[in-house]
C-alpha cells in the first residue's frame, strides 16, 4: 500500500480518487477503511482495496490519512495507533484537530495538518498545510504528491495559518 485512508467519506474518497486519476498511484496502492458498507463500496469502484477497520495492511502504507470528523478523532486515533510504524507520515484533514493532539494521540511524531477544500473533488483544490518538525524531506515529499494530484498546495509556517485556511478555504467553496 503506499495510501492509507480513514475515512472513505466525500473528501477522503475525493483525494483517493484524485491519487488514482492523476496517476500518483495504482488503485492497488490505495487502502480505504471505513466501517460504512456505502463508503467501502463506493471506493471499491475505484479500485481500491477496503477494509471495515485497521488492519495489518496499514503497516505497508507510507502515508494514512485520516479523514473522519473531528468527532471521530479519538477513537480513529486508538484504532490507527497500534498499526502505525516507525517510517509512516500521518495526514489529518480533521479541523481544529491540532499537532499535539496528533502527536499525542497517535504516539507518532511525523504528522502533518492540511485543510483540503471542495473543490479537490474535481481536481481544483486548496490543500494548505503544515508539518510538525519531526516531518521528514522523503515524508513531505510523498505528503505534497497526495494533495497536488487533487489541486494546488500551500505550506505555511505557523499552525495557526490552518485555522485561518479552515475559515477561508476549507469553508468558502461549499
């Protein structure tokens, strides 16, 4: 697997299918967890492999992304956390889910924020993000290939920037 997602929701779906359109990845290479039967289905379509919840297969990606609900933060963390290895970068999508909460709730330190927006699901999307420290070059590298296959990507300097982003780009197209 080089992609993981948690989530296989409008936008986890949306990036998933844009890794695929644009080549950045085999729909093999693309693991969709999501415990509704409507979201694996639909991301099956594209070909990519599904599960109901985290399993060994999540060890192999090099990037998970997690792309539930802020709600859904703590018990995706739980679920994801004893999968996770040394050499993976986590991506959140969650708003208002912070570094540290990452970081802490996870127990990873390679972990980067990114607000997307709508428009991503036709390949027009805002991806602004920030990455903790811990972020290694290779980690970015495959971060910035996940978000430009979907639309243009934007690294800020300061966390704070992402709340900013939230208001403007993550909210304004929809």
């Amino acid at each position: 697997m080089d992609f993981a997602f948690i989530g296989g929701g409008n936008m986890g779906r949306a990036l998933a299918a844009a890794l695929i359109r644009q080549g950045v990845s085999k729909p093999a290479g693309v693991l969709v967890i999501d415990p509704d039967e409507t979201a694996r289905e639909l991301s099956s379509r594209l070909g990519c492999a599904v599960a109901e919840a985290p399993d060994a297969r999540l060890a192999d990606a090099a990037v998970v992304l997690l792309a539930v609900k802020p709600q859904q933060a703590p018990a995706a963390m739980a679920a994801v956390q004893p999968r996770l290895g040394g050499g993976q970068v986590v991506v959140s999508i969650m708003a208002g889910v912070t570094l540290k909460a990452l970081q802490e709730g996870l127990h990873h330190r390679a972990v980067v924020r990114v607000m997307p927006n709508t428009p991503a699901q036709v390949g027009l999307g805002m991806n602004v993000y920030h990455a903790a420290p811990a972020v290694t070059a290779r980690q970015l590298e495959a971060v910035e290939r996940l978000l430009s296959a979907s639309g243009e990507v934007l690294a800020v300097k300061s966390e704070d920037a992402i709340d900013a982003a939230t208001a403007v780009s993550g909210s304004g197209p929809a």
